[in-house]
C-alpha cells in the first residue's frame, strides 16, 4: 500500500499517538507506504508484519531509499534491536 499525502508535516500526523515527551522531528512527509519497494525520499514507512514478512527487516532498506521516519507497530528495545538499531 503506497499512499501520496498533501506534503504534511510528520509532528502533524503523529499529534496525539506519541506520549508527549517523545520528541517528533519537523521533517515533511511526502508519501505514506508499508511497501519498502515502493519507498521514496519522504516517505513514512509503516514496518508492519505481513502474511509472509516482517517490515521490521526492511527498515534499512528504506531508510536508504529515503524514508524519513518508521512507523513500528510494537516498538521494544528488542524490535529495535533486531532490526539493526
């Protein structure tokens, strides 16, 4: 799933999901995806567990294709561990 946005500010998307002492860079996003694929510069990609696949393990392929910021369905010191953090 790969969705343009109307270029919106990450802090605006994330307002009321993050605890408010989690400081969420001013970074614009250009393009919503849970599809490392279909990442571009920009990009919020939603590192979601699929039928076959964990997006856990294409973090960094996204990062290097330009995403912006990762959004983790169950961040843990162990998720992030696992994905090379």
């Amino acid at each position: 799933m790969s969705q343009p946005t109307t270029n919106r500010q990450l802090q605006a998307l994330l307002r009321g999901l993050v605890p408010a002492d989690v400081v969420v860079p001013a970074v614009d996003v250009l393009a919503l995806t849970d599809d490392s694929r279909q990442v571009k510069a920009g990009s919020l990609f939603f590192a979601r567990s699929g039928a076959n696949v964990d997006g856990v393990r294409f973090i960094g392929q996204a990062l290097e294709q330009g995403a912006v910021a990762v959004i983790l369905p169950d961040f843990s010191l162990e998720t992030a561990t696992a994905a090379g953090f």
